[in-house]
C-alpha cells in the first residue's frame, strides 16, 4: 500500500461493558479494559498522546495519566475534554490533524463512565472507594474548557435538562411536518423500535432486547412518561457501566507496529460547529443550520455524497435529534436496508453520558472493515442540539488527505431568532412540553411562546391542571398569557 505516511488511520477500537455491579470497578479501569480490547501490548506501549472525554461518573485530576501509566505509555501527554456528546468526533478530528501535521504519532482516545454502579451506591449509602489524585497531580489540559448549556431564559424558568429540552424539539418536528399527535407518536415509536433491533444485533450494546413501536410509544409500568410525548423508552440511557477507546496512528508508525491492514480504517474527513447555545435565539426549533453546513461539508471533504455512504451513526440521545438531524442532511428515516444507526442509539446500545460516539466510532471500524470498501458517516450532537461534529470513515486508502473544517463563520450567518427574558403579554405557543412526576402525573409545561413580534419568550405553566390539558389537547398556536416571573396560563 503506497501511503504518505503521515496519514492517519484508525488500528484499533474496543468497548467494554460492566452488567455485573462491581463496587471495585471505577472509570478509569474500563478505559484500561477497552484499550486492552483495542490493541496488544505493543501497540499500547507506542502511545504518545492520550486524550479523555470527559466523564461524569468520578473525579480525576488527570484520568488520561493513569491510563497512560497502566498500559505502559509513561511518557504519554495528556488531555482531558468539555463537557459535549460531540467531544469524541472531535477528538478524532484533531488527531488526524495533529498525526498529519507531525505532532504524533499514536494518540488514544478513551471514555468511560460507571453511573450505574455509582448511582446504586448512592442509594445505598455506601461511598465510591475510588482513586483520588492529590495537588500534586496537575490539572490535565482542557480540564478547564466548558460548554454554555443554558441561557438567561432558560435559567430563568428552570429549563435545564435535555429531558425537557429535546421533547420540545420533538413537538416542533410533529408541528412543521403537520402531524397529529397520535399519527406522530406512532412514527417516532417505529423510528426507535427500528434501532431496538439494530442494539438487539450488537454484541456492545447495553440492552438488546427488542421493542414494538407501541412498547416504546405507549407508556407503562415499565415505560413511565417522562416528558411529553417521551416515555422512558424515547430518552437517553445513561444508567450505564461502559468504556471504549479509540487508536489513530500515522500510516508509518502502523506499519512499523506491524498492526494488520485489515484492521486499518481511515479517516478521511471531518467539520465541526456549533448552533447558537441558548435555545431560545434559534431560528426554529425543528432545524439546526450547523447540522445542514457542517455535515454536508464534511461530505464535501470526503468526496461522497449522501447516496454513496454504506452505513450511519446518527447521534440518538432522543427521537428528535435523528430526525433533525436526518432533514439536515437530506437521510431517509425509514430506510431498512440502511439505519441511521451501527449500535442501537442511546437508548438501548447505552448513552455513557459525553462518551457514545467513542462507541459508534468503534462499532462503526468493526463493521467498515468486515466490509471492505465501504464507506460510514459519524454524527456528534452535544448540549441541546447545540456541537456538531462529523466524521466520514472507509476502509479504501483516501484519495487525499484528511480534511477538516470548522465552517462556524458560514453557520453565523445564518439567521437567528430574538429572545426575550423579561417580556409580559399575549402571545401564541410554538411548541411545549409537559414533565410527569413518578406518580404517572403531569407537573407542569414548558412553552416556547412567539410574541407579537415573531420574537420568542420562554415560559412555564405551573398550574397541574393547565399541565394536563397540554397532554390532552394539541396547543400549538393557542393564545397564551406570559406574566413576568416566567409563568404563564393559557387565555
């Protein structure tokens, strides 16, 4: 294989999950185990750069040394990352850069979480005996990187959850498409039980048990609402005890480590950018101009077009990002023969908090290369809607070299939307949605109100009752009061 040999290649990718509670198992040993699974020895040992996305489960000062130490890469430098489901894209797309620009040679992409030990712990009482770096360890860098997750008027009425934020997504996309309720719960409950039987297929995933559309549209016992129109079964799944890692290397120092050629996927190129991070300045929320420039530029760099890509990740934490995402970037939703899914999604492969696509990536490599010549595309979504990043893989050597953009300066002027924090009147809702407690009961609704103006107020009804009938009537453009602590009632 004639290569420069700067290019960079992806050699080695493996995932681990924990379903045994084990109180002795912390993060860092699953990042440990998943990089066990990715590469021998050998290969571990050659690591020069080891970069951690950020993880929710426990608190190191530096997790990526530990890694490094524990595999035999002493003299590794480390990184660690912001908070963002985007991140691990990111990561590869910096990289390949910085394997193409001379930088390094083999860098080591981990994640891992055990929130679902952690969080059975916590119930319980007992306490994580899990390692604690002390001030003599420094502060990886970018542990001080951070993500605006909300804005004044999302603060101001306590919206600050994607929970209640993605559903609300989801009623803008059942409004556009004009759809009535049922006719929408029903597609989104098919959309989903066709990624239940893509996780039921994935020897990673969390939960592969399979799902009907009316288990996953229709709520239970098993299946509470959690925020309409989502029940348990429509949300992301962080309870979760799952690592992976990634391993790009230059195409030199892969042949040097003898890493078989079968193995080998490369990158071929990648965008990133983001939408404006509060909610309430988007344009619409049932679109995402970063999604529409980003993705279809990094297609662009790749070469490919949408038609010519053989598998998709599409970023899953909820219903309506696929879909945004799939109109964005011109993907069909009902595609048998081609899901927008390797794993399963978020709900049932598992959402590991910022560290799913480490996952995709590495299902996305397992499945590229038991299929020669074929091309896949990775789809990062993190905060609210808010970071994209893409990434388009194959197995055939790239024609060119990795190619990268960050095309924020074209999604800035795109058009955005004037929110209003302290506005009192009449206005017509755009979209809502509606938090259940554990009871099976609606505790209020959150509104995206259009004013007068065609400028937008977020707002909350607090009232149960006014909550309820947010779930038994459609509300979409009815009159409603905004008063000026945030509250509101419909006229």
């Amino acid at each position: 294989m004639s290569l420069d040999p700067r290019t960079p290649v992806l050699v080695g990718y493996g995932q681990v999950n924990q379903h045994t509670e084990n109180p002795d198992v912390e993060p860092v040993d699953l990042m440990v185990a998943a990089a066990r699974e990715a590469a021998d020895p050998r290969v571990l040992a050659a690591v020069d750069a080891v970069r951690v996305v950020n993880l929710l489960s426990w608190r190191y000062r530096d997790a990526g040394l530990m890694v490094a130490q524990r595999i035999g890469a002493e003299k590794a430098a480390t990184r660690y990352t912001g908070i963002g489901g985007n991140v691990p894209q990111t990561l590869v797309n910096l990289a390949c850069l910085d394997i193409q620009q001379g930088r390094a040679d083999v860098v080591l992409i981990a994640g891992a979480e055990t929130w679902r030990t952690r969080t059975k712990m916590r119930a319980t009482g007992a306490k994580a005996d899990w390692t604690k770096q002390d001030d003599t360890v420094p502060l990886a860098p970018g542990s001080d990187e951070m993500m605006p997750m909300a804005g004044p008027g999302d603060l101001k009425i306590h919206l600050d959850r994607p929970s209640f934020v993605y559903p609300m997504f989801e009623q803008a996309v059942r409004i556009a498409a004009g759809e009535s309720t049922q006719e929408h719960r029903e597609r989104i409950g098919a959309l989903w039980a066709q990624f239940s039987a893509v996780a039921a297929q994935n020897p990673h995933a969390w939960n592969r048990q399979t799902y009907s559309a009316e288990d996953i549209y229709e709520p239970s016992a098993q299946n509470r609402m959690i925020s309409w129109p989502y029940p348990k079964l429509m949300n992301s799944n962080n309870m979760v005890d799952q690592g992976a890692v990634l391993i790009v290397a230059s195409a030199e120092k892969a042949q040097y480590l003898q890493i078989p050629q079968e193995r080998w996927v490369f990158p071929y190129a990648g965008a990133d950018a983001h939408d404006t991070y509060a909610i309430g300045e988007r344009a619409e929320f049932h679109t995402s101009p970063a999604i529409r420039i980003a993705g279809r530029r990094a297609l662009e760099l790749a070469g490919t077009g949408v038609d010519e890509l053989d598998l998709i990740d599409v970023y899953s934490c909820f219903p309506s990002a696929v879909q945004v995402a799939a109109a964005e970037l011109g993907l069909p939703v009902d595609d048998a023969d081609r899901p927008l899914t390797v794993t399963g999604g978020l709900t049932f492969a598992g959402g590991p908090w910022n560290n799913y696509v480490t996952h995709s990536i590495a299902t996305m490599a397992e499945q590229l290369t038991a299929r020669p010549g074929t091309r896949g595309l990775i789809t990062a979504n993190g905060g609210y809607l808010t970071k994209h990043s893409f990434g388009v893989y194959g197995t055939e050597p790239p024609q060119h070299e990795f190619r990268w953009e960050d095309v924020q300066d074209t999604v800035d002027r795109e058009p955005t939307r004037t929110e209003l924090v302290d506005w009192t009147g009449v206005g017509t809702v755009e979209t809502w949605t509606t938090p259940f407690d554990r009871d099976g009961e609606p505790e209020k609704a959150f509104l995206a109100v259009r004013t007068p103006s065609d400028d937008r107020v977020l707002a909350v009804i607090t009232d149960a009752d006014a909550a309820r009938t947010t779930v038994t009537d459609d509300i979409a453009g009815a009159a409603v009061r905004v008063h000026a602590d945030g509250t509101a009632t419909l006229e």
